[in-house]
C-alpha cells in the first residue's frame, strides 16, 4: 500500500498538464500513488493520461463521462488505496518535497490534516509569494483552524492540503457545484483532532484567465453565493466566533453576497437564471432574521428592499441594463 494517494482531477488541461504529472511523479517520496481522473477532454489529455499509466506503475487512471471538478475528485476518493489523500489542479505543480514533509508532519504529530502555504504562478513565468515563508512547523487545533478558514486567514483550497481519508467517510465534495471546497474545509477541520501548518509554499497555482476561478459566469458567481453564504449557518451553529468577530464575518459575507448577487443581475436577464436568482434572494431574506448585534442596518435595509420590494428593486436597478449573458444550451 502506498503512503499517500495523489487525485488530479483533469478536464481540458493538455498544455499544463505534463509540468503537473512529472512534479507529482518526482516526488522525494516516492512512495505515493496518483490518480488521474479524467473526464470528457478534447484536447489531448485524456490520451496523455493512458500514456502516464503506461510508463508508471504508481498512475491510476479513471475516465469519466461526467466533467466536474467534485465529481472527479470524489471519484479519486472512492478508488485511493492509500491512508492519506492530497489533490493536485492539472494545471498546478508542486515543489519536490511537498509530499514528503507533509507525510513526515503527519506521522510526527498523528494529526488529520496538514496544510502548506502556495505561491501564484503566471504564464509569463512571473512567481508571486503570498505568505512570509519562514519554514516553521506548528501544531494546531481542528477548531481554531476552522474559524481562520471561516475569516479567511487560511485558504479553503482543498489542494494545499493532506488528509487522513477517514474524514472523508461523512462528508465528500459537493457534487454540481463550482467552489466546492470553500464551504466544506471548516467542517473537514472541525473533524480533526489536530492539524499542522507548514509554514512554506510548496504548492504553485497557475492563474490563468481560462481557468474556473478566472472565468466567471453568472453560474459561478452563484455558486459562489452558496458556498460563501453556508459559512454564516456553520459559524453560528458551531459557535465558532462570537462577538465582534461574529459580525465582522457576517458582515464581509453579506457584503460579498449582496456584490455577487449584483453581478449576476447585471450579467444577465432573470428568465435565464430564474430558479438560482429566487434562491439568492430567499438565503438574502433569511440574514434578516439574525439578531441585531450581528447584522449591520445598512446591509439589513438594502436586502429588504430586495427581499419585500422586488418588482420596483428590479425596475431601478436592473431592467435596463444591457445583460448579454444566457445559458449555452
């Protein structure tokens, strides 16, 4: 049995996806097995994933008939042979070591997840650090690490990260949604009885335009709205803040949605999008009931108006714009 178990899921990602098999494969610890999930390529990748699993015994391959990122990697989950799983972008790539420190965390402390810190890498090359990067290793708790993750101190990406596979016994990702990592990262850390941070940026995540998180329609912005939204019920029922840090995360969450679901409106016409539009406004409704010291009037009055208004909300905001966006098919 292999150590770790490697997913990278693969959709359409032939020019970058040769740089993210080969820094897998190179790992200093070699003991690993990877997964590539391929589903419904046509551009290549799916011939170079048969070809990897020709020269390297490690390389599993599975091709599905269904694209999505959740799906793909709840598909690795299901066949990973290995007591600890991680999750490589096919268009990312790691340094050497990655794995191995992070394998060598875990076996030291006997913790359910360990987490590194990443750079942006842009297609002229140009390398961007994000984090102080002192090389330092700390043990943290499950709980605290779910609040920094619900502030947004800690990414909620889910490749940055190593798991043991029991905590996905309960709980996989979202199947059908974009952003399907950002709302259910806390509720993987408040599983844990312990997790380590390695204070180094192993991870190298590619920003280009093409990608889901560069890419935005009015589809992704509500999804987005979802996975954003559900961290407000989680908190509160958690108690994971109270307080002023409370507020200050239903307010930025609030905030955010409100924006988004401005977005949406102003890209596109509400017979397109009528069913996740009347969602959006019925989670905006339910921040009303929130006791007062935790939502600010200003957002407050704003979603009534949305809320209890909506004919003459829509006529003096949105009707006559011009909105281009509607679904492909």
């Amino acid at each position: 049995m292999s150590k770790i178990s490697v997913i990278i899921p693969v959709h359409n990602t032939a020019n970058y996806l040769h740089k993210c098999v080969e820094s897998v494969r190179n790992q200093t610890l070699e003991d690993i097995e990877i997964i590539l999930v391929e589903n419904l390529s046509d551009d290549g990748s799916s011939e170079m994933c048969d070809e990897y699993a020709r020269i390297d015994p490690r390389i599993k391959v599975l091709h599905l008939p269904v694209a999505g990122l959740s799906f793909a990697r709840n598909a690795g989950i299901d066949v990973a042979s290995s007591p600890y799983i991680g999750f490589v972008d096919s268009d990312d790539y790691i340094a050497p070591q990655m794995y191995e420190e992070m394998f060598r965390a875990m076996d030291t402390y006997q913790v359910d997840m360990v987490y590194c810190n990443f750079c942006y890498v842009y297609e002229d090359g140009r390398i961007e650090q994000l984090y102080s990067n002192e090389g330092g290793v700390y043990l943290r708790d499950g709980r605290e690490v779910a609040r920094d993750l619900i502030q947004n101190k800690v990414s909620s990406a889910s490749w940055s990260k190593l798991y043991k596979k029991e905590l996905f016994a309960t709980l996989r990702f979202p199947v059908g949604f974009y952003f399907e990592d950002h709302g259910t990262l806390c509720q993987w850390a408040l599983m844990c009885s312990g997790i380590v941070w390695l204070d180094t940026s192993f991870y190298f995540y590619l920003q280009r335009e093409a990608s889901i998180c560069h890419s935005f329609t009015p589809v992704k912005y509500y999804h987005f709205f979802l996975a954003d939204y559900s961290r407000i019920a989680f908190a509160r029922e958690q108690k994971l803040l109270q307080g002023e840090e409370l507020k200050e995360v239903v307010s930025s969450i609030t905030r955010d949605s409100l924006w988004r679901f401005k977005t949406v409106m102003l890209m596109t016409k509400p017979k397109y999008l009528a069913e996740p539009i009347k969602e959006m406004r019925r989670k905006l409704g339910e921040l009303l009931y929130l006791p007062s010291d935790e939502l600010e009037q200003k957002y407050r009055s704003k979603i009534r108006r949305i809320v209890y208004s909506w004919p003459i909300y829509y006529l003096t905001h949105f009707a006559f714009k011009k909105r281009e966006w509607r679904p492909s098919n």
